[in-house]
C-alpha cells in the first residue's frame, strides 16, 4: 500500500513539477502577482507528467526543472496539504470508492427516472454530472493504480493524465456555476417531491468532489484553467442555438429551447447577452473563486517526505 512520511521537506526545485506541487508555498508574492501568473498560458498546456516514469525538463515561469515523474504524480493525486491526513493512506482510497459508488449510483438513478429518457443528455446540470463521474472515476482509478499496481509503467500516458486534469477543472468550475445558478434563480418550492437528489446533485456531489480536489490532492487551480469551462459552456451555447434554429421539440410543450432563460423566442437581444455572460464571464467569476480557495492552500505549512528516497524496495511519498 501507499506508504506516507511527513518527515523531511522537499526541495523548492522539487516543489516546482509540472503540476507546481506545493504550489510555491515558500515563495511570497504579492497577490496582484500572483494572479497575473496565474494567468500564463503554460499553466493549462503543462499538466501531466512524461509517461516513461523518469524525468521531464518541465517549465515554470522563471526557471526550468527536472523532477522525479513517479514521485511526483503520486505526491500530485495521492497526497494531501495537511500533514495529518497523510498519517492515514487509506483513505484516499477509501474516501474515492466511496464517492465513486455514490456518483454511478445517482448517475444511473437519474438516467433511469428521467422521462423522456432521451432528454437526459439535454440538460446542462445533467452534462456536467456525466463529466464529474468521469473525473471520480479516473480518482478512484489513479489512487487503486497507486495502491495496488506494480511495476515500471504506473505512470499513465500523458493523455490520459491530461484528460484527467482538463475533467477535474470542469467538474470543480462548472459544478459551481450550477449549484450557485440553481438555488439563486431556478429552484422552486414545487420541485420539493425530488428534493434529496436535487440537494444531491445541486450541492452535495460537487462539495464531496471539491473537498478531494482541495484536501486529498496537491493539484493548483490557475486562472487559465478558465479555458476549458468556457470550451464547454460555449458547446452548449451552440446546441441552444441549433435548438432554436431548427426548432426542436422537447418535453412540457418546449419547442426550440430547453431552459426557458434561452428561449430565443422572446426578447433575443437579452437572450443573447445572457448566454454570452454564461460563456464568457461566468467561468471567470468561477475560477477567480477557486483560485482564491486554492491559493489559501498554499498557506499551509507541510513537510513531506523527500520522494526520491526509497525505503525497502518501495517508494515512500
């Protein structure tokens, strides 16, 4: 199993991969600064680790590294920022099990009671729970990977790592947008007959996703990360207008729309600029939000063991 030890710090060059590990916490930068290199374009193109498992020149802002992948990674999906959780291994893997069971089990119930069936995949709220049991699922995959999983290549390919980053950001971002959305503008007494599931995939999912990303990971948010919600917001943008175009029939007598905040029928000009706001300033406002969450983080003092240390034939992270 994953062994842990809280014993030694890393080296700032150790702390700097591609991921940014422990996100430069003894480096102090002014928050302004910080913001703006949150920006830098490197911090959505560089997310995986070289799948050969042994060193990749990764680069940072200001200077260029090599760390060890192996390690690395294992630090980056299957450890945490607070010193005393790296005490117990097996929650990670115990905590990832348990929501990904959680998340197919409503992932399928809500497929099942949906009526029309087909009309399942028409919804932005149902879309992005389909991404999140994505995400979960390469969690629950990775952290079995680390614990069980021997040999020279327990590294993944650097698509399917960076795959795995660009679902994580989407779920967090997005999962957010949804829950703020939903129970500022859209719930309603009347829905009150489904209101555990709509607790639960309006809230409590993305909480449970959030507190893994945020307490079992050492993974960054960046502002730029901003880019792949937009990519998806703006896909759905484009099925609305196609929607409206050609006049699709839907459910509850809904011809060319599926919520009626998008309902080109009326008012157009105000449609527009709503799901232009959707696209473009909403994911901002969503990641500024979680980059400051993140950025606390790095606020936490931790010492972890130096991974390039090997202890009876197995790695200690």
């Amino acid at each position: 199993m994953m062994k842990v030890d809280a014993g030694q710090s890393l080296s700032p060059t150790d702390a700097n991969s591609t991921f940014r590990i422990e996100q430069e916490s003894t480096e102090k930068r002014s928050y302004w600064k910080d913001l703006r290199q949150s920006c830098k374009w490197i911090h959505l193109t560089h997310k995986c680790f070289d799948e050969k498992g042994n060193s990749v020149f990764s680069e940072t802002i200001t200077f260029r590294v090599t760390c060890t992948l192996y390690s690395d990674w294992k630090l980056a999906f299957c450890s945490s920022s607070i010193d005393f959780i790296n005490k117990y291994p097996n929650i990670f893997l115990l905590y990832r099990t348990i929501l990904f069971i959680l998340t197919l089990i409503d992932l399928v119930h809500g497929i099942i009671i949906a009526h029309p069936i087909h009309e399942w995949f028409i919804y932005f709220t149902h879309l992005t729970l389909l991404i999140t049991f994505f995400a979960v699922s390469f969690q629950f995959l990775t952290t079995s990977r680390v614990n069980f999983f021997r040999g020279d290549r327990i590294v993944p390919s650097s698509h399917v790592q960076y795959i795995h980053m660009i679902l994580i950001v989407i779920s967090l971002g997005t999962g957010l947008a949804i829950c703020l959305l939903f129970w500022t503008f859209i719930y309603t007494p009347s829905m009150s007959n489904y209101y555990p599931k709509i607790v639960f995939d309006h809230g409590v999912l993305w909480i449970l996703i959030f507190i893994d990303i945020l307490v079992f990971t050492r993974l960054p948010i960046y502002m730029i990360d901003c880019i792949p919600i937009m990519i998806f917001a703006c896909l759905y943008g484009l099925f609305t207008i196609i929607a409206f175009i050609f006049s699709f029939n839907f459910s509850n007598n809904r011809t060319g729309y599926v919520y009626q905040a998008f309902d080109l029928h009326h008012s157009p000009l105000r449609v527009i600029m709503q799901i232009l706001l959707f696209i473009f300033l909403l994911p901002v406002g969503i990641v500024f939000i979680l980059w400051n969450i993140f950025r606390v983080r790095r606020s936490i003092d931790v010492k972890v063991t130096n991974t390039r240390r090997i202890s009876n034939g197995n790695l200690i992270v």
